[in-house]
C-alpha cells in the first residue's frame, strides 16, 4: 500500500502537484535526515543539506522515469549532496583554551583612551595648519577612503602627482604635529 501511495504521488508531483510533493517531503524526511546524518554528524548542516535535496528533487523531478524507483533516487540525491558539503566544509581545528586567554581583555583603560583622543586632537589641529590643497588631499585619502584613480579625478591630476602630494603632505603634517609636541 505504501509503495501505490508513494507512485502515485510521484506521478502526481511530476504533473505538478505541490501538495503531493509536498506529501512525498514528509514521507521521506526522516529518510533523508538519517542518510544525511550519517555523513555530516552535525545537524545544522543536516538540515541545510536535506532542504537542498528536496529541492534538487523537485527541480529534476521530471527526469525519473521510473516512480517506484523514488526511495533510492532521493536516497542517492541525499547521499550524493552530503558528501559534497564534507568535502567543501573547512578542515575544523583544535586550539588550546589559552590561546582565547587575550581576546577578552581587548578593553582599553581610561589611560588608552585619552590618549588614542589626545592623539586624533593632534592630528584635526594639524590639518587645520595645513595647507586646503594638502587637507583636502589627506582628507580625501584616509578619511574618505578615495583611491589614487579617484583622486586623480577628483583633484584632475595624474595619479603620480597625487602620489607626490600624499608623500608631501604627510611630511608636512608630520612636522607640524612634531611641533605641536611639548619638548
């Protein structure tokens, strides 16, 4: 009885129906999870994997010629797309507890952060200081994040000439800042 009721849906699903695809699905779930299972041992991947079978089979539904041969066809679909995810999925990796021992003590101290403040004050007076040309080059170019190609049409200057001001302009920002340091 099961395998006519399985054939029929089939043939059902074949000419379109959804809700005996849909019916097919359920039937063959639990099916698919376990040969998936087996391969993957991880159910989060499991379940991506199985819903790409199901999908795989409703779009090449129409190629099975023989609806009684459904069981082994999803069964290969499922068995044949586990092993690519193996396959593709990164090599996992064991570390030591240690090595985690830093990433929690990423937190500045009030010290770190007045003086990462005091240094972006520097830096604003020292642009200010400068020349627009030389600002707006250096602005253009760390602040805003332009390309060498895009400044050249932004300043509509070759890109070695852009390269030079850059150059230049750090300098000069530099000893300007240097200035501005208590000896």
């Amino acid at each position: 009885m099961a395998d006519s009721l399985m054939i029929r849906l089939v043939h059902e699903a074949q000419a379109g129906d959804r809700i005996a695809f849909d019916q097919l699905v359920r039937m063959f779930q639990g099916r698919v999870f376990g040969l998936v299972m087996q391969r993957l041992r991880n159910a989060a991947e499991a379940d991506e994997v199985v819903q790409d079978v199901f999908l795989r089979a409703f779009c090449k539904l129409s190629q099975l010629e023989d609806p009684q041969r459904f069981a082994g066809w999803i069964g290969q679909i499922a068995v044949r797309l586990s092993i690519n995810r193996a396959l593709r999925r990164p090599a996992e990796t064991c570390v030591e507890a240690e090595v985690f021992d830093g990433v929690e003590q990423s937190a500045e101290t009030p010290l770190e952060d007045l003086l990462r403040m005091e240094d972006a004050a520097q830096v604003r007076a020292g642009l200010q200081q400068l020349s627009r040309l030389d600002r707006d080059t250096l602005w253009a170019f760390y602040f805003e994040g332009a390309s060498l190609r895009e400044m050249s049409e932004q300043f509509d200057s070759p890109v070695g000439t852009i390269k030079r001001r850059l150059h230049t302009a750090r300098g000069r920002l530099r000893d300007v800042i240097s200035g501005m340091q208590p000896a």
